[in-house]
C-alpha cells in the first residue's frame, strides 16, 4: 500500500471547491478560496457565452475588460469587443446576441472566443494572491474542452478537474497545450460503424500566433465514482491522472448512474448499493493523491477523509450558498430559507439531462424543477454544449439534443422515449446565474437550480450564519476540527 507523506500532503490543498454549474463556482468565489488556502475552481460551463453575455450586459465593474487587457495576443480580444461589447448594457429585455457554436470542424472565431472566455474566469480567479485556482471541464462537452484547456493554460492555472465521462486524453493534452503542440481529442459519435474514429484538432500556435513554449502545464484532477475508473485511468501513464476527487452520488449536478440495471425508488430516483460505493483501500493501493466529495462537507467529514488517506475533500454546495457564488440572491435566500423549514426538495432526477446521467434538480418555485414551470418552455435548443454527435446514414455528422423539439429530433434518427421529461440543462443552468435569454415572443429563460442532497453541512452552516455566509466563513467553518489548520 502507497500513501502520502506528511510533505506531500502538506504540498495539495485539503479543501477543493467544487466547480458548479454555468458561472456558480464564480471567478469571485474561486478566487476568495484560492486565497484563504483552498483550491478556487471555477466551472468551465459555457466559458464563451458568459464572456459574450457579460460584454453584452456592458461588464459594469470593468473585470471582463480587465482580464481581456491581460491577454498578451490582444488581435484575439478586439475582435471580440468590437462584435459583443456594449457600452451601458442590452436595452430591458433585448435578447441576447447569439455566438459562434463549435462542432467537429472547429471553427477559429469559435474557438477564439471559448479560448479566451476561459482565460477571463481563470485569470481573474488567480489575481491578487498566491493561492492556487483551476477549473473544471464536464468531459460530456468534448467540442469545447480542447480550447478550454488552453484557455485556462493561458491563464497560469493550477489546477483542470474533469468528470462526467473518462477523460482518458487529458493528460497528454495538457502536455502538448504546454508544449505549445497541436492536440487532438478523440469524441462520440453515436452510430459510428467499427473502425470510424473521430476526433478534433487544436493547434495552438495557429488560434494564438506568435504563441511560444514552453506554458506552465497544470496539475490534472479526474472526477471520478468508483475505483474501477481510477485504476484503469492509472494504469497507463498516457492516461494517469495527478489525483482523483471520489464523488459519491449525493453530490449536486450530474452524477454517475448506479451501476448495473437502473432501478428507481418510490420517488423515481436511482438506487445506489453497495457496488457504487468505492474502496477506499484500493485507492490507497493506487498511490494518487484523491479527495472525497458528496456528503463530505462538513469539519466531521474532512477529518474522517484525512484519517482514511485522503488528501482532503471537495465541497460544493456550502460555496453554492456563499456570497461570492454566481447563483442569484433571491435564490440563495429561498433555499436558506427552505433549508431553515426542513423544506427543500432536491431529486436526483434520472431523465432531466440529455446526457442520460442522472442530475440533482432543486424544487422551487419559478424554477424548470417545476412540473408548472418545465411544461411552458417551449422546447428549444440554441445553444448546444450538451448536444450529442451522431452518424447519418450517408456517413456525415448530426448534431441532436434529447432536449430539443421533440419533431426535429426525431427526424434525427432518436426516438420519442429519449426526449420524455428532458430538460434543456444550457439554458436554465446559464438563467440560473442571471444571464437567461429573452426570446422575441416575450418569454424569458427560467432558471434550472441544481444542489447536493446532503444537507447536514447547510445546516450547520445556517445554526452559525442564519443570515447567510461568505466563502472564507465556510473554509474556517470547515477547518476547525482539523488539528493542523486550526492550531
């Protein structure tokens, strides 16, 4: 059995931040974490629609401008204030401009634009301290995790966190980002006949010329649930991770579906049992560093994580709740309120995504969770980060969303069982931050709340701040029963 030494523990953060939805896990709040010892992530969800949108919203305080000044290549940035800045914000209810999608042929102002959207969040979240900062990247969205990445590696990050999926490619892809070398990403295709292979290149000298070798190349996290993935990602150096977060299915987003054949519980929720759990022996064999995460948000359990070998542990929803996050007010004061009346609902919803991964949705009022509010959407998806690729039958690629119109995909070749009770995850996770769209027609994006279902450490936290909390509260909050912070 490996296990850490004292200098090495000591060398990795013991509190990871968990990267939430499209703009909760804030460059604010990353970088108040970042800053009070904990590891500061931020979600790289959509990097390139928030940077469109806050341009679009007149960047009042002037950050976004400010990192984009940053930005040693500064003929990527003109273009891209000159096509989405407006001075003052959108006139009251304007829609938003759309922006450049990417798909399998990466288009450059597409990728330009995801490229340096990443770099404002990630180097706006490492300013002003020496604390560490990264992001993270849902492997569910391969179009966008390539120029993602080099955003982020433009930035200085520390640390990129990758779950949802096997992100088998990601270390010798931040390899090559640092070398300065072009990359590519193998990604799905569904249909695709035995030997098709298809992939997307990205070759950094060509999106940013002049760009010069060698970068600093961050410390790779895989967001993991079983320790069957991480002794398969371990056992080959190509694919050997950093370090692991273990996340249990309690956690808030997606989670992993239980494994074997789905079974639901009374509520319509996946049955976990004892083969999702993971053996924290066998992690300990594989000699990585990991931290645990869902359920593990309280001082208790980062105790109870430290004496079992784990680095460490990565909290989510106790920073959701945070003053600094991306999640509006008013909802940050109705969940603590609902909390308060043991009242808040949150169910681990096995058909929400298009994904097919289960996802935690919050019940609250106004809200796609629900059913009133779900059923008046009109179906529509313009964004796409969560659409899957499929082969035609003249051997070209589709792009369909279960979420979608039910018509359109269907003449896609899906059938009618995908697209029941599917919610569009894009636009209500980007609402949920106070960026929705406003549609011609007069309708205006709800939002999409997701949480963890564990909600002991929320509790606690509200016994102390029944007003509400900052980030650096909770890292002391969470610091306090272990011995070598709080001496």
């Amino acid at each position: 059995m490996i296990s850490l030494t004292d200098e090495e523990r000591r060398a990795l953060p013991m509190v990871i931040q968990g990267g939430m939805g499209a703009g909760i896990s804030s460059w604010q709040l990353a970088r108040t974490v970042a800053s009070n010892g904990g590891l500061g992530i931020i979600s790289g969800v959509a990097p390139d629609l928030l940077l469109a949108r806050w341009l679009q919203d007149g960047d009042p305080d002037g950050h976004v401008r400010r990192a984009l000044a940053s930005f040693p290549h500064q003929e990527l940035v003109e273009p891209v204030i000159a096509r989405f800045f407006r001075p003052g914000g959108r006139a009251e209810g304007a829609p938003y401009k759309p922006i450049p999608r990417l798909d399998l042929h990466q288009k450059i102002d597409a990728v330009r634009l995801t490229v340096l959207g990443a770099y404002v969040q990630v180097w706006l979240a490492k300013e002003g301290h020496d604390g560490v900062a990264g992001i993270n990247l849902l492997e569910k969205i391969q179009l966008w995790t390539p120029a993602a990445l080099l955003g982020s590696v433009l930035a200085n990050a520390d640390y990129v966190l990758v779950g949802a999926g096997v992100p088998a490619h990601l270390p010798s892809m931040l390899d090559g980002l640092a070398a300065c070398e072009p990359i590519r990403m193998p990604v799905d295709v569904e249909g695709a006949l035995p030997g098709e292979a298809y992939e997307i290149e990205l070759d950094p000298r060509v999106v940013v010329p002049g760009l010069t070798a060698p970068l600093k190349r961050p410390m790779f996290v895989a967001i993991i649930s079983s320790h069957v993935l991480a002794s398969y990602l371990a056992r080959d150096e190509l694919t050997k991770p950093d370090g692991f977060v273990v996340e249990g299915p309690v956690a808030g987003g997606h989670s992993a579906p239980p494994r074997g054949p789905m079974k639901l519980n009374d509520e319509g929720e996946p049955i976990y049992g004892a083969r999702d759990e993971t053996d924290l022996e066998k992690m300990l064999a594989i000699g990585l560093p990991f931290w645990l995460a869902g359920g593990f948000g309280t001082p208790e359990k980062l105790v109870e994580a430290l004496a079992a070998g784990a680095a460490g542990v990565q909290v989510g929803s106790p920073f959701a709740l945070s003053d600094e996050s991306g999640l509006g007010a008013i909802y940050k004061k109705a969940m603590r309120e609902q909390l308060r009346n043991n009242a808040l609902k949150v169910r681990n919803d096995p058909r929400a995504s298009p994904t097919g991964f289960p996802f935690k949705v919050v019940e609250i009022d106004d809200t796609i969770g629900m059913a009133e509010t779900y059923m008046a959407r009109p179906r529509q998806c313009d964004l796409g980060y969560l659409r899957a690729m499929y082969r035609r039958d003249d051997g070209t690629v589709g792009y369909r969303c279960s979420s979608e119109p039910v018509d359109a995909y269907l003449r896609k070749g899906g059938t009618i069982e995908d697209t029941e009770d599917r919610a569009c995850l894009c636009n209500g996770l980007t609402a949920t931050m106070g960026i929705g769209q406003h549609r011609k027609a007069g309708y205006v994006e709800a939002p999409l709340l997701t949480f963890s279902q564990d909600f002991s450490a929320l509790k606690d936290l509200l016994a102390s701040f029944p007003e509400g909390w900052s980030a650096r509260d909770v890292l002391a909050w969470l610091y306090a029963k272990t011995p070598v912070m709080s001496a």
